[in-house]
C-alpha cells in the first residue's frame, strides 16, 4: 500500500509542476481546485482500502463499499458542479478581459 501510495503522490507532483503550462489551468483558482480534489479523491481511496483490509466479514465488506460509493458519488457530484462555476468564471473573466483590452487598443 505504501509503494501504491509513494506512486500516486509522484503523479500527483508531476501533475501540479505541469499544470502552469496549461493555458486555461496555469496558476489559477481552476488549477487549485483540480489538484485539491484529486488529492482528497486519493486520499479517500486509501482510506477505503485500508479499512476493506481490516473487514472482519464479507458484510462488512460490503457495507464499507456501499458507504465508499454513496460517498464518492455525492463529492464528484459536488466537484464537477463546482468546477464547471468555477470554469465558467474563468471563461468569462478572460472573455472580458479580451474585450477590454481590444477596446483599449482601438481607442
């Protein structure tokens, strides 16, 4: 689990160092919330197994998974709506931004 774990935190790194270079997530609020929640997502994951690694029986199991889901799908829920706002806001601060400056430069 620890060797699963090192690896996972590895990407995570290479995915913030690469995340400036992408025009619509480079060092903005969108970047941070994709890295935020993808570290929560992983680290909720190795929770889940951890405790399905210490089930005493298979309806332990089984209601360890039913929780994990219900879970997940109520915070993914959660995460896409919040960033598609948070998207959006960045679209259409760029958008203004644009408009702005091409007014700007017509003047």
């Amino acid at each position: 689990m620890e060797q699963v774990r090192s690896a996972i935190n590895g990407y995570l790194q290479f995915f913030q160092r690469g995340m400036p270079g992408v025009p619509m997530l480079g060092g903005s609020e969108l970047s941070n919330k994709v890295l935020s929640y993808a570290e929560r997502n992983v680290a909720t994951a190795f929770d889940f197994a951890q405790n399905l690694m210490s089930a005493k029986d298979p309806q332990e199991i089984l209601k360890l998974q039913t929780e994990f889901l219900q879970t997940q799908m109520q915070a993914m829920t959660e995460q896409v709506k919040d960033l598609s706002e948070t998207a959006i806001k960045a679209v259409t601060d760029a958008t203004k931004g644009a408009a702005a400056g091409k007014s700007g430069a017509s003047s």
